[in-house]
C-alpha cells in the first residue's frame, strides 16, 4: 500500500496553525491544523509467508475494528471537506474496546497509543475521551505511551493513517517509545482523569515483559487511531513478532558527530596525518565514509605506537579541533603530558595498551540516577539479547519506572529531585538497577569495542556486578527477588537499621518521627 498527502489550497481560517512548528496535536497550546506533506509505503502479507520467504518483519496486525462514519456529498463539499469530520465518541469507545477484545489482550498490555491528534480541539476532545475511556483500567496506573506522527509531520489528509501505522511498526521493530515534540502537558484536562497514558519528554526504550505471564506472548504491543474525513474511525492492535533478527541501528553512525582516529610511529608523523587531514577537509568530503576510512587505517596499523582522536560535528569544527592538536601535540611530546578538548578530541604521549593490561573496576552498586543509560539499548541494540540471557523481565528488575519516570505532564525540576530522593531512599532499587547497568556496560566494552581486561574486582556490593557482568554468575530472577524479598535491605541495613540499632541499644521511636540515625556533615575549612 502507498499513500502520499500535499495540502490543497485552504482558505486561513481553515489551516490554525499551532504555536511550534512541531508540536503533539493533544499539548494544551496546540489549537488547530499544521500543514504537512509526505509519502509512505507499505508491504503487508501473511505471517506464514513472510517466515517462509525469509522477510524481515516490522509487526503484525493482531486486530482492527472499524465504524463507517457517513457517506461525503461529492457535489457540496467544500475546502475544509478535505480536513476529517469528528467520529462518533461511542465509535472511538466500541472500536477500541471490540480491537482490544479481538486480540485477547488488556489495555495495560498496550505499551503505545499511536494517536490521531489533529490538533483540533473538537476532534481531539472526542478521541482523547473515547481513548481514555476504553484503556482505563480498574487499577490507575500509567502503562501507556501516547504519542503522534502528525506531531511531527503536520496532517497528512488520506495519508494519515498510513504514516500512523508505519510509525507504530518502526517503533516496534526499533523497541522506542516516542517522545511528544513541544509537549508541555495536555488540553482538556477535564478528559483525562484516570487515565493510563503518559508522554516522555525524550524518547525511551521500550522495555518488553514477553516471557511473563501478563504479556499474553505477544511481547511489545501497540495500538492505532485511525480518523476518516467521513467521520469514520479505525483502531488496530500491533504487536511484535517472535524469531525475529536483531534490527540494525545506524544511530551513531548517522548521529552527526564524528571520531576520526590516527595513528603514527612519532610526533613528526602526527604532524603529517594530521596536515594531511585537514587538507582532505579543505574540500567537498563525507565525513562518515572519511571516519570510516580511518578507522580502517589504524585497525590495519595496530603496532604503531602512537593513536590520535580528533572529533567534531562539520568539517569547520573538526578543522579548528585539528588546528588545536597541531599545537598541542609537539608540548605533549615534550612534557609527556596528555592533550584533550572540551569536545572530545583526544592525544597521550604514553599509551598504556602496549605495556600492561586492562583491569575493570566495579565500585560500590549504589551508582543509580533517573535517566541513568537512557540511550543504550537504542545505541547498542544487542543489549536487548544479551539481557534476556539475564532476566525475563528487563524493566521490572532495573526498576525503570523509577529511573525512567512516567508523567502526563512536563515534570519540573522539584518534581525530578524528589523522584531522585525516592530512588535514593530504595536500597534495593538502587542495589539491582546499578547491579544490572554495570553488566550492561561491560557487555559493550568487551563484545562492541572488543576491550580484553586482564583482571576485574570489585569493592562495597560492586563485587556483586563484577560476578554477574564477568558471567560468573547468571539467571538473575531468582538473586533479584530473593534480594527484594530479603529483610537485609529492607529493615535491617536499610529503613530503620534494626541491626544497628539492636546493636547500640537504641529504639525506633525516632524512625517512626522521621528522625535519621546519624547525620553526615562536610566541614571545610582554609
């Protein structure tokens, strides 16, 4: 299926433009149509087929339902015929809740709401009030993402739908929740009470429960709002398929900024490559296949004594980093000194690869913060395989609605200290989440970057990641939830620190007044 949408001419008053040039049609300052354009493709056939013909598979279409709006009058229509006529609330309500029944699935086992989110007030109240009353669940809680392709594109006529279920198969396929552009919190507050969507402020992974009992098998699941000018409504459910290979992800590849590796056997050959670089700048180049090329080149150069790394986002700005080494690079040689910038770029006169070995150290495992490894999974997509030989749940045992939280609204920054005190005040949270990061972490160094550690220790609990990222250790499900379970961290080290007070004497009456055990003070003096 292909689809592709260029506004007509509208009168003004037809297109009310939004304040932001990218915006969430549901943001509370978003108030009418933004113009957009596009193209969009889709290939759909049977699961069997596309297992059988080895194709690479973004979602499946797990359910639809669908209502017929009315017959348009070709003969009366006018300009704004070309803009979508508002659904019927019951039509939002029944397809939602008739898709969701025909997939046997819940709402809360729908991790993504791909939304229509026109931007038109009338519109949207009646999508947001039948979404919301289709997906709300006994128990309120915030288990789906909301999010919009039109936020993006502007509204793209008969297109829309397409470039809605595309975006939903994508973030699928790549594991991502969406983040909302120019959200700053929803309009028609009066709709949303007890609802179960949040919007992040940044895109997010998208953390799967398929091995646990809720996720009916199904894995990462996603829903769709369809709009028709007619004034028809269309919801389906998605899901990710199973067996699949791991998406590729050209992220930092593409990210547009760029390592430029050289190698030399001294510093007049630095001097050389160095001159020679910014000369290859000097005209039109591709600064990803030049970083490429590179990093060939010093991959095929490994006995060379000495490496150089100049980083920068254009050729201006990497030129003015060379100009700096140049400078640099003959003081570092002479005072045996290391040079690096600001930006990144980076030289040392004494290597330590050649001469002795790698150690990994793992420091105490309360190392955790909200937004701790926000972008690896979707730097490094392996994780995502590598973890499932960990843990059939992700996302429960890292705690990532603590390091990751979840809100309606833009979270201000009283809001995120006081999340940061409440991950502080979970020593078993902190313990498992620093815990897991650390085996995350080690899994790029040593199968991504290839770095070969002679020795690893750890010191305060850090021993703990040391084992389990070193893969001493595995499985660990059942060490997480004997470790919840535990009083250790809990009462006994943790909370009101019975061991310590049974040991000194003292009584949990101030525990129960909110009084700390002991204080801790910086005292500086000159």
């Amino acid at each position: 299926f292909t689809a592709g949408a260029g506004l007509p001419d509208l009168p003004p008053a037809t297109l009310l433009s939004s304040d932001d040039e990218a915006v969430f049609g549901f943001n509370k300052n978003c108030h009418g149509w933004r113009v957009g354009e596009g193209a969009g493709a889709v290939a759909l056939m049977s699961y069997d087929r596309a297992v059988k013909e080895s194709r690479r598979v973004y979602a499946l279409i797990r359910a639809a339902a669908a209502s017929d709006g009315i017959a348009l009058d070709k003969e009366n229509q006018n300009d704004s015929s070309w803009l979508p006529s508002a659904p019927l609330l019951d039509d939002v309500r029944s397809c939602c809740r008739a898709a969701l029944e025909e997939a046997r699935i819940t709402p809360e086992q729908v991790g993504y709401l791909e939304a229509f989110a026109s931007g038109n007030d009338a519109l949207d109240g009646i999508e947001i009030a039948g979404s919301v009353q289709a997906y709300r669940s006994p128990v309120q809680d915030l288990s789906t993402v909301l999010g919009g392709v039109q936020g993006n594109t502007g509204y793209l006529g008969a297109s829309s739908g397409l470039a809605s279920l595309i975006r939903a198969a994508v973030c699928i396929y790549q594991r991502i929740l969406p983040a909302a552009p120019g959200w700053s919190g929803p309009k028609l507050p009066a709709l949303w009470r007890c609802s179960p969507f949040y919007v992040p402020q940044e895109s997010r992974t998208w953390f799967s429960t398929s091995n646990s009992p809720e996720s009916a098998g199904y894995g990462r699941t996603a829903g769709v709002n369809i709009l028709g000018r007619n004034g028809s409504f269309a919801h389906l459910i998605l899901s990710e398929p199973d067996g699949q290979p791991e998406p590729t992800n050209q992220a930092l590849v593409n990210s547009g900024f760029y390592l430029i590796p050289l190698s030399a056997s001294g510093p007049d050959e630095l001097v050389q490559q160095l001159d020679r670089l910014k000369q290859a700048l000097s005209g039109p180049v591709d600064l990803k296949d030049l970083s490429a090329r590179k990093y060939a080149e010093i991959q095929a150069n490994e006995c060379q004594p000495y490496a150089l790394a100049v980083v920068g986002h254009d050729p201006d700005e990497i030129c003015r980093e060379i100009d700096y080494a140049l400078n640099a690079v003959p003081s570092a040689f002479e005072k045996g000194t290391d040079w690096q910038t600001p930006l990144g770029s980076y030289f040392t006169p004494r290597p330590a690869g050649q001469i002795g070995g790698v150690a990994l150290v793992y420091p105490g495992a309360f190392n955790s913060y909200p937004g701790v490894g926000k972008d690896l999974f979707y730097l490094f997509p392996d994780l995502h395989r590598h973890s499932a030989n960990i843990t059939t749940d992700l996302g429960r045992v890292i705690h990532e609605r603590m390091l990751y939280p979840r809100s309606l609204t833009g979270l201000s920054k009283d809001e995120m200290t006081a999340l940061e005190a409440k991950l502080l005040a979970d020593p078993i949270a902190m313990l498992i989440s620093g815990t897991t990061m650390a085996i995350l972490y080690t899994h790029i160094l040593l199968e991504i970057f290839k770095v070969q550690p002679a020795a690893a220790f750890g010191y305060s609990l850090g021993e703990n990641s040391m084992m389990y990222a070193t893969g001493v250790w595995g499985q660990g499900d059942g060490a997480s939830d004997r470790l919840a379970e535990s009083d250790t961290f809990r009462s006994r080290l943790a909370g009101p620190q019975q061991a310590i007070r049974e040991y000194w004497g003292i009584s949990e009456e101030n525990h129960a007044n909110g009084q700390p055990l002991w204080s801790n003070y910086l005292v500086m003096s000159t």
